[in-house]
C-alpha cells in the first residue's frame, strides 16, 4: 500500500501511471486498486493485494512506483500489517 498526492497539474499522468500498474499486477494475478480520501480529495491510496506463492520473491512491478514517485508532492510508502503484525502469535 501506499499513500500519494499528485502535484498540481499532473493528476492525468498520475492516472495513466496507475492505469499500467493495474494492468501489470493484473497480468500477475494481482489485484490493485486505488481510492481517493473522502477527507483529502488530492490524497490517493493505491493497494495491491495478491496470493501468496511458494519461491522467491518477484517485482510485480516495472518502473510506475518511480513514476508515481516522481509526479507526488507527497509520496508514503505503508508497510502491510503482514510485515508488521498487531498481535504476538506466541502469545
């Protein structure tokens, strides 16, 4: 997941970029979408969601989180709760 604002005049590349990057993670077996904040109309949360699969860990992506990275005024990367548990398993 990841949280970004476009800079002011470039919300129509910003969607293009998003446009391949549904489209990668589609051809992937991934599922991506986005939503903008009720609050903060400009904010964009972009998710990619996926099954788990046995091996190494691949790039889904090409160069779009650049891209993206680089049309932001604002640009957070969000860890996934998986990386980052609520609870203690052990416990």
């Amino acid at each position: 997941m990841l949280i970004f604002e476009p800079r002011q005049g470039s919300e129509a590349d910003a969607d293009r970029v998003m446009a391949r990057a549904r489209a990668r993670a589609g051809a992937a077996g991934w599922h991506c979408w986005a939503y903008r904040n009720e609050m903060s109309a400009h904010e964009i949360t972009l998710f990619l969601e996926g099954p788990q699969q046995d091996g190494p860990a691949r790039p889904i992506f090409g160069s779009e989180i650049q891209e993206l990275r680089d049309l932001a005024s604002r640009f957070e990367p969000v860890r996934s709760l998986i990386e980052h548990p609520i609870e203690d398993p052990a416990t």
